[in-house]
C-alpha cells in the first residue's frame, strides 16, 4: 500500500495511478530549482497528510523524470494536477495559497457533517439515540439544508420520546424529499404517539381537563408522560406546577431528572433549564 507521499518515476507511475481508483492523487510536478515549487511543496504535504485516506501525493522530480512530465504534457514549474479514477479532474499551474487549494480540494474531501454521521452510524445502529444525539444535531447545524440528517435527527428523537421535536423536524421535509427513509420514519412516529397515548395518560388527562388547577393531577400526569418518554410536555406541566410553589411535592425534583435524562445539546432541556433559572433567580 503507498504511504500518502511517494515519489514518481517511470516504473511505478501505473501503481500511482491504479491508486487514484480509491483516492484522489496530487501529481505534483517539481524541481529543486524552482523557488515556487519550494514555496509549494510544504503547503501541499501538510494537506495530504491531514487526509491520509482520501488524498496521496505524487512527487515527479522533473529534472530526473523528465519523459514523465512530457507524458503529462507539464509545460511549467510548479504544476499539480488532480486525478481521480485514472483521469485529470482538476488542478493548477503556479503557487495557490494553501485556501485555494483546499477550496479546489473541498469537492474530493469529506464534509465535517459526513464525518459526525459516521460517528453516529455505529450508535444509531445500536440504538444508543443519547449519544448519536448531539452528534446529528451538530451534523445538521453544518448543513441545515441536508434532508437525511434532519430524517435521521427525527428517527433519533423519535427514540428518545421527543416526539414533537420529530414531528416539526418532519414537517420541514419538503415532498420532493420524501423519500423511504422518510416515510419509515413518519410510520414510525406514528407507532410512537399511538404507544405514548395510554389508558392511564387518558383518563389523567379528562380528570386534569375537569380540575385545570389541580397540580397533584398535574404532577401525576407528568409521571405518566416521562414514562413514556414524553419529556416535553411532562416539563410543560410540572414547569406550570413549579410557577405557583416551587416546593410543591416531588414537582422540582422530577422537573431535574427529566432534565437530566434528556441528550446532551437538546433543545427542550435547554429552554426548561432557562425556565427554572427565571424562577430560582
């Protein structure tokens, strides 16, 4: 396997290029006499050797692999040209500054949302939704516009009993973007908020309907929704309870654990944690 700088000559010229079918090559078409291609040289290593496994150098010394650059058609001093799957896709003649370089390098190179996505997969997989949480949020404040990190945000909350954060995440998908992976996802919300409405949350819910200021019916209902992981409005209705006596039975408490259980970088947690702080201070 080449390591992500080599050197180029003719007899291992083809083994570059085989390479350039998994990654993108640099061939970097240089000479010990030029002060731009020393200028150059230090700017192009230390980009490839941020993206070992997606970017490789090729060093062709121009004053000892002359036929070389002629196949190559180099007609000046410094030259990098960009190939990918055995063909020139893109490149340069001169000194760039290291910016537009990696401008030009961008389309070749993972995003930094891919990369949490991947960090997710693995979780998602074993249905770890706490901890792929923040890591799709932050994915989707990269590229807000991406529609299957926002479907996959969704699935995520749909798992940790958000389900009103799923279903506004979901309202956003526009019809174009409706794909499988989005309808999966609305099936299974549904399934959710069919689970999460039980006998027991029903009858509470008449009985609450029926005495408005009754904050133990409150208090108990909240129980009841934290145990179905509807943690928004089980804060809702203690926050409403906490509002009128703070130390109102195991009101504050249970407000704290369901803040406490919510995924690190969650919205609700964030606004009921502001919402308590204006009542403490």
């Amino acid at each position: 396997m080449l390591q992500p700088i080599v050197d180029v000559s003719l007899s291992n010229a083809r083994e570059v290029l085989d390479a350039s079918m998994q990654k993108l090559v640099l061939f970097q078409f240089w000479s010990a006499r030029s002060e731009g291609c020393k200028q150059l040289s230090p700017v192009l290593e230390r980009i490839v050797q941020q993206y070992p496994q997606q970017l490789l150098l090729a060093r062709v010394d121009c004053d000892k692999e002359q036929d070389l650059a002629m196949q190559f058609g180099v007609q000046s001093l410094p030259t990098v040209m960009f190939i990918k799957q055995g063909r020139p896709v893109d490149g340069f003649a001169g000194v760039e500054t290291e910016q537009a370089i990696r401008t030009k390098l961008a389309a070749y190179l993972p995003k930094p949302e891919d990369d949490l996505l991947a960090k997710a997969e693995p979780l998602l997989a074993a249905q770890d939704y706490a901890a792929a949480y923040p890591l799709l949020k932050d994915a989707l404040a990269l590229a807000p516009e991406r529609s299957d990190i926002k479907l996959w945000l969704a699935d995520t909350a749909i798992g940790l009993g958000q389900l009103t954060q799923a279903e506004a995440m979901l309202s956003e998908i526009k019809l174009a973007q409706q794909d499988a992976l989005y309808k999966s996802v609305l099936a299974k919300l549904q399934l959710a908020k069919e689970a999460a409405d039980t006998p027991e949350i029903q009858a509470l819910e008449a009985a609450l309907a029926a005495a408005p200021d009754n904050n133990e019916l409150k208090e108990k209902l909240a129980v009841q929704y934290q145990a179905v992981q509807r943690s928004e409005e089980a804060l809702a209705l203690l926050f409403t309870v906490l509002q009128q006596d703070l130390n109102f039975g195991g009101s504050k408490k249970l407000f704290l654990d369901i803040l406490a259980a919510l995924p690190k970088g969650d919205s609700v947690a964030s606004q009921y944690r502001r919402k308590l702080y204006s009542l403490l201070y």
